[in-house]
C-alpha cells in the first residue's frame, strides 16, 4: 500500500533535485506544498492527464510560480505525455520545456505564465468568472468546474491581491478556492519583519468563506476541501505548513527559499523522510500509484464529450468556447459599419468612433467581455447591448472592475486564458502603468487581450500633468508582441478594432482621445491601417519633406502640410497608426511610405522611440499643463504654425 507520504515524498525529491542538479531554483516551497499539491492533484482537482486541455477541466494556478519544479513533478507523475524525466533534469536549461518559472506554451498544463507575485491570483479569479459566464450559456452539463490556486505570502502582499480578492468577494465566486501556504518566511527572514496583516480576516471583509488547517495533515485538509466546496462564496485555506520541509538544518528558514540546498541538506532530508533512492528515481510503485491518478479523470471526461456531441449547443459552444472564432460573417458586415463612416464622415473624438465601433461590434462577436476601472462613461466601453455580469446573474457580458486597473488586466488574461472569451477593459492611457505587470504577461503569453486606453494626450487638458500621459505610448511600443494602435479618426479606430479582432496572436492597446478629431480618410474598401502606416495625404509635387504622425496629431500634419505647401514646400503626411505592424513591412513599402528626403515625427507625447523613422521628431520631452487643451498644445509648441516653422528650420540646417 503506497502511502501519501510516499506520494507526497515523489514530488518533493524530484522538485529538490531538480534544483539542485540546475543549481539554482526554490526547494523550499515544493518541499512545504508537496501534501498539499498532491492531495488537490491525486484525489480532488478534475483533470485527465491524457487529454490536458480538456474545456471542462479544473484549471490549476501555481501563483507562486518560483514553486514551478514542483508543478513540473506533478506532470510527470501524473502522466502528461509532453513532458518526460529528462525535461526535469534539464530544469532552467537553455530551450527547456521546464524552464524557472511556469511559461504558458511550453507544457500541456500550464495554464498561465505565473512568477511575477499576486498576477496569478488575478488570473485565477478571471477563470473563475470565465467558468461562471460559460456555465450561464451552456450549461452546467457543459461548464461545470472550479478554478484552484496556490499562493505564497508574497503573493498576498502584493497589493494586485486585494483588488483581484475584493472583486471575487463580491460576485460571490464560489467556484475559486486559494490555498495559502502559510509558512511565515520569505527572503529577509520571517513574515513578522514586514507584515502584521491578520490574513484571514482580511479575506473575510472580502467575502471569503476561510479555513485553517495543518498543511501537512492530508486526511485534515481534505474535510476542509470538502467543506470549502460546499461554501456560497470564494474559499480562502489558510494552510500550516514548514519551508523546506524535512531539511535537517534548513527547514523553516530563508535559506530554504531560493537555492539549492546543496547535497550534504539533500542527504539529510532523504533521511528524515525516508527516502533512499537516488536522484530523480521514483519506485515503480509509486509512480504507478500516480499515473493511476493522472487518469481517474478519464471516464468523466469521456461522458462530458458524449455529452456535448450530442447538445444542441455544441456548435456554438465549439465556436466559441474551443476554437473562438468570429462569426462568418463579422468581415461582411463590419465593412458595411465601414461604409456608413465614410458616408457620414463623423468628427468625433476616437473615444466616441470606439464606442460606434463596439455598438456593431458587440451585436455581431458574442464572446466579447467588456469592462471597465470605474470609467465606463469616458472610456465609453459600454454599449447599448452590454450586460453587466453581477453575483446575480451573470449572463452577461460586460464586467464593473471598480478602481481596480492592476486586477483588471490580469482578470482579462484569466478571462482568454480560460478559452473562448475576448476581453477588453477600458482605462485612462496614463493609468497603463497600473497594468504593466499584466499586459507584460499577456504579451508573453501571446493572449488576445484588447487594452481601450482614453484621454491620449496633452489634449487631457485641464486635468494636467497628472493625467497627462507623455512616457506611456514609448512603454506599451517597447512591449514585444503587442500592438499599439493610435487611430486619426472615426474609420482608422474602426480599422483599429477589426486589426484587435483579428489578432489571436497576441494583446493589443487602443489609444484613444478625449477632443474631436476631423474626419480624414477617403477610402474604406481596404484596411489600411493593417500595414501600420500609410500616406494619407500625398504631396500635390515633389516630395520635399515627409511629416508622420499619430492620432490627433495626423490632421495637425494635413494643417502644416497646407501651410508648407503655401511657401512651395511640398511635403507628404504619413498617418502611422501601429509602430509594430509597419515594421513587418517590407524595406520596399516602408521606404515607399516614408520617402527619402526629410522625415519629421509629430506627436503629443515622448519623442523616444521616433529615431528609427524619423530625422527630427517633435513632441513632449516633459510633463505636461494644466490648462485648456488648446493652450497646453499652443504652449508646448504643437500647432500647425509652431510646427511649419520648425520644419523650415530643420530643413534650412540640412540644406546649408
């Protein structure tokens, strides 16, 4: 008979040697969590280890991802077939699937990129609505699983938790359950030098039903999981447990936390615990009392798809929820929204042409989740057919985060992490800085994340400085895998959503203004937007100059344009929506769309980045004003006139 120590022990000693053979790593939390991890793995979460992606699954967090040894351990017990012993001994190597924190992509079973503390915890709680949304479609029948993740103090430190655990408090999530490993350490030393925070209370102002338990007491924690399942509302388990457990000189210390523990300590341990068998050697028996539990998922999961070959639900839900699709028709009728602009050429704000964008959007894509932190009413995120999702109910389609930003993006990567969904949260551009964290994750993760940043500019206005955001478009370009889109107009932001639309391959960020924007483009039959920039207005003559430009600054180019042309100066005006996608472009079609004579970038925003297109770049190196829009832009030297005259400058220097 294999005990669940035994069980317990085969995680431990593969996660420890491991990170002892790559000699760096975290030992300490694999060896704490080992009983926990395996209770939840051979007799509690839903999975099937033969089919790791199957819809209906419990999805598995491991929030604090410096434990990713063990979750790697739990694979290979249980059976994942992409995954193999020599991938644990090439732990953090160069092109390991097993690399020092948990990549989503790498291996079956990693259901998000989780490292960063508190993100995971955010995404665990966008699964959890995920699962609550696909259940009020189709079904419990169909949706009918719960969400576990597993968090380290540092995780609820970070103050992402809170966000993410008031709002999963407050729809009543009781399909989510965090288990605490409540070991009292991290890197300085004890919890006690830095917090004082009574935990479960904490969760329990949230609306968290909480438990306490031995987390070394498997037969305990199992009544308090079957307990916490009962519960009305999200499940916090606050479990003991011992860093480095069973260390003879490390367990309970720092030192366990972030290094091998050198093999003298690995010794010692395999004494305490019994187990004499050499590195990343495993006893027949134990590893076939594993692969037994890797497959008690099977037969469920058999009948769930029987079941759903069989519902009258199974092509949406395929549609949707396995393949998310857009509807066949989306390009037919999304160029007919198209037409209607170009017809009614619309001068408003690229917040409001968003707005008009999602109203057609919204009726046609119904996997779209929208939301917004507590600025729906100047993001203009909500359309006339959202539906906000509630404890009630939530058969909707449309999330009120609160002032919330930092939990609202790594909601949304839960949100398509879950599968199926399209989420898009709207905030102020200069508050992207409260989603950093997440959209660098969702980037990594090449999700389909739609960011609707409003309030682009200096054209903020009276707001001010504060609210100005000046550095935020340099970061969000700086990010690999995400698109930055800065429309011109009403039809550039509708090409800008259809380029989030249909980009799976990754997140993508809006950039909105507040003022009017004059109705520019002549043409809608092709999305010229796509190629990332494109000559909007052509020079009537030889091209002396080129001015590119973004967003509200496209029609100031056209405005300086006029005014060059008037002295003879010939000049072309590039609208350059997407940095990102004009650089895929061949070096044929850039050089076409640039020229070759002088380049000059025009945007209300840091100059740094522009070197790469342009020969001089006007913009703002410094913070903004508060002052009316006009005034901020007139002292900053962002007018057509102020503009004509350093092109004349610029192009008198190169000439002379």
């Amino acid at each position: 008979m294999i005990s669940e120590q035994q069980m317990a022990n085969a995680v431990r000693f593969l996660a420890v040697d491991a990170v002892q053979k790559a000699g760096s790593g975290h030992p300490g939390t694999p060896l704490g969590m080992a009983d926990i991890a395996t209770l939840l793995w051979t007799k509690i979460i839903k999975f099937d280890a033969t089919c790791p992606e199957w819809p209906d699954r419990d999805r598995f967090i491991l929030s604090a991802g410096h434990a990713s040894a063990m979750l790697y351990a739990l694979f290979y017990l249980s059976g994942f077939q992409d995954i193999s012993l020599e991938d644990l001994k090439n732990f953090r190597q160069l092109n390991s699937k097993t690399a020092g924190h948990p990549e989503y992509g790498l291996l079956k079973g990693i259901e998000a990129t989780t490292g960063p503390l508190g993100q995971g915890i955010g995404m665990a709680v966008g699964m959890a609505i995920a699962e609550k949304i696909a259940a009020a479609r189709f079904g419990s029948d169909l949706v009918n699983h719960r969400t576990w993740v597993l968090a380290g103090d540092g995780d609820l430190m970070e103050g992402i938790s809170e966000e993410a655990i008031s709002l999963a408090g407050h729809l009543k999530l009781n399909k989510l359950t965090l288990l605490w490993d409540n070991n009292s350490i991290t890197i300085d030393g004890s919890t006690t030098l830095s917090t004082s925070t009574d935990q479960k209370k904490r969760f329990e102002a949230c609306g968290w039903q909480v438990f306490e338990v031995d987390g070394h007491s498997p037969e305990d924690l199992f009544k308090v999981i079957q307990k916490a399942q009962q519960s009305d509302k999200p499940a916090m388990i606050a479990c003991k447990t011992t860093i480095g457990y069973g260390a003879p000189t490390k367990a309970g210390t720092s030192a366990a936390h972030g290094a091998p523990l050198g093999e003298d300590e690995i010794q010692g341990l395999r004494q305490n615990l019994k187990w004499p068998y050499p590195p990343f050697k495993i006893p027949n028996e134990v590893l076939t009392e594993w692969r037994n539990a890797g497959l008690r998922g099977s037969a469920e999961r058999q009948a769930w798809e029987k079941r759903l070959e069989k519902s009258e639900k199974r092509k949406a839900f395929t549609d949707t929820l396995i393949q998310n699709n857009l509807p066949e028709n989306f390009e037919t009728m999304y160029q007919t929204f198209k037409n209607t602009l170009l017809i009614q050429k619309p001068n408003i704000a690229s917040r409001n042409a968003s707005q008009m964008a999602l109203e057609k959007i919204m009726e046609i894509i119904p996997n779209m989740i929208g939301g917004s932190a507590d600025l729906s009413p100047s993001n203009l995120t909500k359309a006339t057919s959202s539906k906000v999702i509630s404890a009630e109910n939530f058969d909707g389609n449309y999330i009120e985060y609160g002032i919330r930003e930092h939990a609202m993006g790594a909601i949304m990567n839960g949100l398509a992490l879950s599968g199926g969904f399209i989420p898009y949260g709207g905030t102020f551009l200069v508050f992207a800085d409260y989603l950093k964290p997440a959209m660098r994750l969702a980037s990594m993760m090449r999700k389909q994340v739609i960011y609707v940043f409003t309030h682009d500019s200096i054209g903020v206005g009276e707001d001010g400085p504060t609210h100005q955001p000046i550095e935020q478009l340099a970061m969000l370009r700086s990010l690999p895998n995400l698109i930055t889109l800065r429309p011109c107009d009403a039809l550039e932001t509708a090409e800008c959503w259809q380029i989030a639309l249909q980009h799976k391959n990754g997140p993508s960020a809006l950039i909105l203004s507040r003022q009017k924007l004059p109705f520019l483009r002549t043409q809608a039959d092709i999305n010229l937007s796509e190629k990332g920039a494109y000559v909007i207005s052509p020079a009537k003559g030889k091209r002396a100059v080129t001015l590119i430009a973004t967003g509200s600054e496209v029609a100031l180019a056209i405005q300086t344009q006029t005014l060059l042309s008037a002295r003879g100066i010939e000049a072309a005006v590039v609208s350059m929506p997407s940095m990102e996608l004009f650089n895929q472009q061949s070096k044929k079609y850039q050089t076409d769309v640039l020229g070759n004579k002088l380049r000059i970038s025009i945007e209300a925003a840091s100059t740094f980045g522009w070197a790469k297109y342009a020969d001089y770049s006007i913009g703002v190196d410094r913070f903004g004003l508060s002052a009316p829009a006009e005034q901020v832009y007139t002292k900053i030297g962002l007018t057509s006139e102020a503009i004509e005259k350093k092109v004349m400058e610029v192009l008198y220097e190169t000439n002379s």
